[in-house]
C-alpha cells in the first residue's frame, strides 16, 4: 500500500507542477501559488472528512491549541 501512495504522491506532484507553470505563465506566479494552495487546501479537508467519517473534533482541537499559542505568542511581544 505504501508503494501505492508514493507512486500517486510523485504523480500529483509531477501534475501539480506542471499545472503551476502553465497557470502562472496565464495569471501570474502569485495568483496561481494561491490556487494551487487553496486547491490542495480544500482536497486535504475533504479527504481527512471522509476518512475520519467526518469527525472533525480532532481537527478543531489542533486549530484551538494553534490559536491559542497565536495569540500568546502575540500578547507576550505585544508587552515589549
């Protein structure tokens, strides 16, 4: 299986790479790096939904420690 994954990992990536030159040669390098980004964003939620039977208490407890260590981190430099 984990052959598998490499195999499909190196396509995309090899897809994605191409897809990224060709959308910036149209767009702009900055507007296409956010697409491709926003793209695989949205495919990585949507693939851990279904794979996690759309359980996303785990996903929301790693966003609040991410928040919150945010926010002390910008509190504590904020004093200075």
């Amino acid at each position: 299986m984990g052959i598998l994954f490499a195999v499909l990992s190196g396509t995309f990536i090899a897809l994605q790479g191409i897809f990224n030159a060709k959308l910036g040669y149209a767009v702009g390098a900055w507007l296409s790096v956010t697409v491709v980004h926003l793209v695989g964003l949205v495919l990585a939620l949507l693939i851990y939904a279904f794979k996690r039977d759309a359980d996303l208490t785990a996903f929301r407890r790693v966003l609040g420690i991410t928040a919150s260590a945010v926010y002390s981190e910008s509190s504590s430099s904020s004093g200075n």
